[in-house]
C-alpha cells in the first residue's frame, strides 16, 4: 500500500505557487528525503500531507483517505506525525512526561493506554532517564527527543521530520537522525525527511529534489549525487564525503564515486598502495 500520494497538487500563497502540479507517490515503510533550498516547497508538501493546508488544485491520499473530506482529517493526523525545525516551538508542557502525553490525551487514550505509550516513545528515543526531568534544562537534541516521543505517542504510521535537526549542532543532529534511522528500519514507520543536511539524505531510500514548487530530481542518494553539476544549478551541493571524493580525484588519486565512508577509505588504502609498489 502506498502511504501518500500527491496527485497534480498545486497551492499557493497569495497567488504566488509554493506547490506547482506536483505528483508524488511514498510507499508504506519507505524512508525518502526531500531536499531543496529554501523557498522551493519542502515544508508546504509536509503541511500538505496532514491537512494542515488544503491543496487549490489536485487530490491527496494518506493510505487511501483523501485529505479533502474533512471527516477523514482526524485519522490522518494520527497517522502522520510532524516534528518540526524548532522544538521548543513544540513543548506544551514542563515536565517530560507530561509533554509526551499531551497529544495521546487529546486523542481521548485511557490512561493505562497513555501510560503505555509514554514508556513505549520514552524508550524509543532513549530518554527513559528523563521522565520526569524539566523540559527547560535540556539540551537541544534532548528537546527534539522529546518532541519526536510526543509524536510517537500518538503512534503514527508516517514520520515527517520538517527541517527537526536544523537547530541541533552536529552531534544532535546525529542523535535525532539514529533515532529517525531505527524507527524506519526497526518499527517499519514510513520517513518522510526534509533537510538542508546532505548528510542525512544518505540514510534515505529515496531522495526528492525541490525546486520553485516541483520535483526536478529523484532517485537513490547515490543516484542523485552522481549528478553533482546537476545539483548546484538548484543550490545544492554534494554531502561532505562526496567533495572528499571529488578533492581526491582532482588531486590525482583515481578514487571512485561513493557515498560509503568505509568503501572510500578502502579505496584510498588500494590507491596509495598502487602507488607505492
């Protein structure tokens, strides 16, 4: 079954496009990244597919219910979770716990069930430490646990990450991203990632390039990346290991073109060696 389908989806903004007939198919358990600079319609297709806007033109099903038919809208938003760029943005309580349980609570859960649903997102993002720490003295990736455990309390089939680690310094952002992987690839929740990070897209089945409201490019990162020239007409650049790989060949080292840290320092160990022979 497919988790979202955009359907020739337009919207605008005061007649301006963000979104211009735009089709997009995510299957059930599959984990893409959506890159593109700002201003090209990443976080207007995320708001799209919970119904926090309404398409102008074109149809959107989330696993087969249209986001138009407002009946539809309350079993949409269960089943697709945003985390957004700035999580203190998110936090409606003080005390972890209670932050973690506010969506459950507002679904109308029974108590033994909300319980359950703190313990099971607590552990997801492992801050069974915190429970009942104040949401104010954590750290920012701490936060933005905290804020994904929310989602994850309402126990959504799609993960949508909305620029989530765009805050965060490296090492949070690596923390959020283990998280976001393993949920993907443990629990089977489809990801939906939008990100400035190259980096991150890496861990994607998928990679979706933006730009001025349409899907320009899209394949397997590596696919993608191949086509670097490509990328920096739309103001992307290749991810860091990627212009390691491109320095090296410009430098005289015939590396190949790979997005794997360890493949990459197995190829430089067989060049030097080449050479020193």
């Amino acid at each position: 079954m497919n988790a979202i389908e955009f359907h020739n989806v337009s919207f605008s903004y005061g007649g301006s496009f963000a979104i211009r007939n735009l089709s997009l198919t995510v299957g059930e358990g599959e984990f893409i990244a959506v890159l593109g600079h700002n201003g090209s319609g990443k976080s207007t297709l995320a708001r799209l597919c919970n119904g926090l806007l309404e398409p102008d033109e074109g149809w959107i099903d989330i696993f087969s219910l249209s986001v138009g038919k407002r009946r539809n809208l309350f079993t949409i938003r269960k089943n697709v979770g945003i985390v957004f760029q700035n999580p203190d943005n998110q936090a409606v309580a003080s005390i972890v716990e209670d932050d973690i349980a506010f969506g459950a609570e507002n679904i109308g859960l029974a108590r033994e069930e909300i319980g359950r649903r703190i313990d099971f997102a607590l552990k997801a993002v492992g801050m069974e430490a915190y429970r009942h720490a104040a949401c104010s003295r954590l750290s920012g990736g701490q936060k933005q646990r905290v804020a994904i455990a929310g989602v994850l309390a309402l126990d959504p089939k799609v993960l949508i990450l909305d620029e989530a680690t765009a805050m965060l310094d490296p090492r949070g952002r690596r923390e959020v991203m283990d998280i976001v992987t393993r949920l993907n690839r443990e629990q089977g929740r489809t990801v939906v990632l939008i990100t400035h990070f190259m980096e991150e897209a890496l861990r994607a089945d998928r990679a979706v390039v933006m730009n001025r409201g349409e899907i320009v490019m899209q394949g397997t990162p590596s696919d993608i990346f191949e086509r670097h020239e490509e990328l920096i007409t739309y103001n992307l650049a290749l991810p860091r290991i990627g212009c390691i790989c491109e320095a090296l060949k410009q430098g005289g080292l015939p590396v190949g073109a790979t997005l794997d840290e360890e493949k990459l320092a197995e190829e430089i160990a067989q060049c030097l060696s080449r050479q020193n022979d």
